[in-house]
C-alpha cells in the first residue's frame, strides 16, 4: 500500500537522516528545490531522537543507510551504480556499503532449508557451518555434500525478507512522488523511474532460482576461458529461497600481502581481471555486474574465482559494436571516426554538428591520454563522455551506465593489485580482436547467415506475408465516415429523455 499511512515510517526515515547528517547529502544529490527543503527538514527535525545513530566513522549517508537496514542497505548499493541520478560523489560514498549484517539463527537457517528443499540439513549435509557472510539480502555457510563430502557454500535468504522490503519499497515509492510533486526540478532525476529501477532488482535476487540462472549462464560462456572460474550450480539443492554453489576456496584479490605470500604474480592477476571483463563484456554481452575484491578470489593455481550473480549485466550486439568502436576510436585517437559512430547508432541527433561533436571529443581524449600510464582511466574516460553527448543532445543510455559503473570498480581492482598498470596496453589486444570478428567482411557474413537462417524459417509464410501487403497497400481501407455533430447531439438528447422518463416512472411507482 502507498498511502499516507507510509508518512509514519518516512519519518522515522527523515529523523535518521537529520540526525547523521544525511538528510543534506541528499537533497543536493537530488538537486531538491527550496519547498522540498524546507517541507522535508521541518517535517523531520522535532523527531530527530527518533532517528537511529548509526556508525559515526562513516559518512552520512552510508552511516544513515546502515542504521535503517537491509532495504536501504541494497538501496544504497543500488544508487551507487547510478551516478547520473546521484552524483559522482554520492555515489563513491555509497560504494562503501558492506553487506556485514548480524546473522540470522542457524534453527531459522535449517528451518528454511528443509521447507524448500523438502529434506533436514543433517539429511542433505555432513557438515553445515554457522554463517560465514551475513548480507543485506541473504547469509552464506559452508557445508559438505552426503553423497559425495564435496564443498558447498549455501546461501539462504533471510526469513520474511520479501515482506519487509514490499513495505520499504511502498515507502519509497510514496517518497518518490512526493519529490516530484514538491520539487518539479528532481523530475529530470525520474525519482519514480529510480524505484521502479531498485525495486526489479530487488525482486530479482529475491528469487534465488534466478541468481543461479545467471551463475549458470556465466559459466557456460567462459567455460574455455584460461584463468578464470565461476563456481557450479547444484541444482538439485537449490531453490527460490536456497542457492547451492561448489565452495570457492582461495585468497581475496583484495589482499595484496596474502597473494605475494602464496607466490601469485599481482602484474598478470591484474590484465587478466580487466581483460577477462572485457571480453565478457564485449564478446558475450553478459557481464557480472559487481566485481569488486570482495566478490573475486584467487585460486591456489593462480585462476581468478568470481561469484555472486546478484547483478548481472548485458549488452545486445550492436551496441557491443557501437561501443567498440568508440573504444577502438580512442585508443587510436581517430576522434572523427568516434564522432560518427555516435551520429550512425542514432546515440546523437543528426542536426548536430559531427565536426563540432568530434572537436568536443578530443577535449575529452587528449587530456586522459596526456596523463601518465598509471593515471590513465577508461571509467573516467566513460564518465567525461557521457557528459559530451549529453550536451549534444544524447540520452542516457541506460544500458551503458552498469557498464561505466562496473568498468570503474574493475579498474579499482586491477590497480590495487598493479598501480602503475597501463589500462590502454592492457585492453587494446581484447578491443582490436572483438573489432576483427564483428566488424569487416567476416563478420558481414556472419550476419547475412543469421539473416538467412531467419528467413528461411519463415520461408513458407513468406509469399503470403508479401501478397497480403501488396493487397493492402493496393486496396486501402476507406476512411471512417466522420459523425456529425448534430447526429451525435441528437442521440445524447434521446438518451438523456430516455433516462429521465424512466426515473420519473420509478418515483411514480414507488
């Protein structure tokens, strides 16, 4: 429900961001008018000891998102993969969010297992570990498989996690279009869009059959790809509420000390990251969308583990191209091929100027590229051009914006493990070979073999699909005869006697 009656936890809401310091960050975030301002801070104020303290080391609005719970833990998570709703500084804040919640009890896990799995844990494992992560959404614990003692790691949504977030999603939506209603500025933000966004997230991975859905189809495209692993789905003891993956046993990509203990080579570990994304991202169109430290880890043989397929992202295969060749376009620094790119995928109007566009381009080029190697960022080049076409007149592209946020966070963690790593050198070979199978006359025939097969499936209705067109264009349907106005005046006064004869007749009866 959406009412009014959400203003009570609102409050509770606003109180605990006027009490972290929150409530500021993100108003500006939101670039909220002064009526919006002053009806939220003097709505709040008075009930600031209502609010939660939170934990004073961080900052305002991971501390407030924090204190408030899972729902606005995951809320926070997910505006931080939209810096062009929050801001680039908010959205660095937000990134700092971690999925470290007390766990639930292990009877409540058990329980929950043998509810959708049908069968005891003592019947399905021999082993089965206290939490060893506690997220906003879900807990994770290491077990033993009976029939085989193989290591799994099951990960069991919290019990009645989906009822509290359908109320916490309510309350947000009655937010969202209170802002829009108070602050006609924000509605270039779609406050309302930006819910709609969380809340399919949300539901999602809240149905664990899903997030398996994506470990498999991740696994099966890299499959053949050296270095790189994703943890096997076993089916057989997951389910909407249970997922069970083969347990991932290494060193966190983020400890440095660890990995140069074990004898890993940093330098290689860091390439192969960012060119493992880049090949999912440009070769399958399907990307994990979160590959931070926390969710890669290294293997004893040097293979990097990925895993947590809450957030996955993909790319159709023109814009696979389209993107491509923009990459390619500035790695060779040809600006005017970039400029076009843009102007042929339609990214921008065509009564723009393409020598103008390719002018502003190069701003945004020369200055990355006259930095040193190991200042040289793609995510950062990825953000400046976003900002170019959209004074050109470019919308945002929704797909791309994951992609930004993701190339980000995966360039974070190659330079943690290699600070002076070249991004460029490092995904020029990946770029030049994607550009070698999809762009050019292999790749034409490729795509004309795609065609034909469609085409030949629908061989057999082809000929009448083409005589039924040619009928219709040859014999267009005639025009509706317009009513005129004094028929349709007529018909009304005849019903409005109609009904007027027959309540006088009802009175008289009565």
């Amino acid at each position: 429900m959406r009412g009014p009656h959400n203003i009570i936890r609102l409050i509770r809401t606003g109180a605990t961001l006027e009490r972290t310091g929150a409530m500021k960050v993100v108003l500006d975030a939101f670039d909220a008018g002064p009526l919006l301002r002053i009806t939220f801070r003097s709505l709040v104020w008075p009930f600031q000891w209502l609010g939660f303290k939170g934990d004073v080391t961080m900052p305002p609005a991971p501390r407030a998102l924090t204190a408030l719970g899972p729902a606005y833990i995951k809320f926070g998570q997910v505006l931080s993969t939209r810096p062009d709703v929050v801001g680039d500084e908010l959205a660095v804040q937000l990134r700092v969010l971690q999925d470290k919640l007390p766990p639930f009890s292990m009877k409540a896990a058990k329980a929950e297992v043998k509810r959708e799995l049908g069968q005891s844990v003592e019947e399905l494992f021999t082993s089965f570990s206290e939490p060893v992560a506690a997220a906003s959404l879900a807990q994770v614990h290491k077990a033993h498989v009976a029939d085989s003692d193989d290591a799994v790691a099951v990960k069991i949504l919290r019990p009645r996690i989906e009822r509290a977030f359908r109320k916490d999603v309510d309350a947000f939506y009655f937010a969202a279009r209170a802002i829009e209603l108070l602050s006609p500025a924000s509605r270039r933000l779609r406050p309302m869009d930006v819910i709609e966004h969380f809340e399919g997230v949300v539901l999602g991975e809240l149905d664990l059959r899903l997030e398996s859905s994506a470990a498999s189809e991740f696994a099966a495209n890299t499959s053949k790809d050296a270095g790189f692993e994703v943890p096997n789905v076993r089916w057989r003891l997951s389910s909407r509420r249970v997922m069970t993956l083969d347990w991932a046993e290494g060193i966190s990509i983020g400890d440095n000390d660890g990995l140069d203990a074990a004898g890993h080579d940093r330098r290689a570990l860091a390439a192969r990251v960012l060119q493992m994304f880049l090949n999912h991202a440009l070769r399958d169109g399907y990307f994990h969308g979160d590959m931070h430290q926390g969710n890669l880890k290294v293997a004893e043989n040097g293979d990097i583990i990925a895993y947590d397929f809450g957030i996955m992202g993909r790319i159709d295969a023109y814009t696979r191209r389209v993107y491509a060749e923009i990459l390619f376009g500035f790695i060779r620094k040809d600006y005017k091929r970039v400029a076009e790119v843009h102007f042929e995928a339609g990214y921008v109007p065509a009564d723009q100027d393409v020598d103008e566009f390719a002018r502003a381009l190069r701003a945004v080029g020369e200055p990355i590229f006259g930095m040193d190697a190991s200042r040289i960022s793609m995510g950062r080049l990825l953000s400046y051009l976003f900002e170019v076409t959209e004074r050109f007149g470019m919308e945002t592209r929704t797909e791309l914006i994951l992609l930004q946020r993701t190339m980000v966070v995966v360039e974070g963690v190659a330079r943690s493990l290699d600070p002076h790593m070249n991004i460029w050198h490092v995904a020029q070979p990946i770029v030049e070979n994607y550009i070698k199978e999809s762009i050019g006359p292999k790749a034409l025939l490729k795509d004309l073999g795609k065609t034909l097969i469609v085409l030949s499936r629908f061989g057999p209705q082809l000929p009448a699909i083409a005589e039924a067109a040619l009928i219709r264009r040859n014999n267009p349907p005639p025009p509706p005869k317009p009513q005129r106005r004094l028929a349709r005046l007529a018909w009304f006064s005849l019903g409005a006697v109609i009904a007027a004869g027959a309540t006088l007749g009802l009175q008289h009866f009565l």
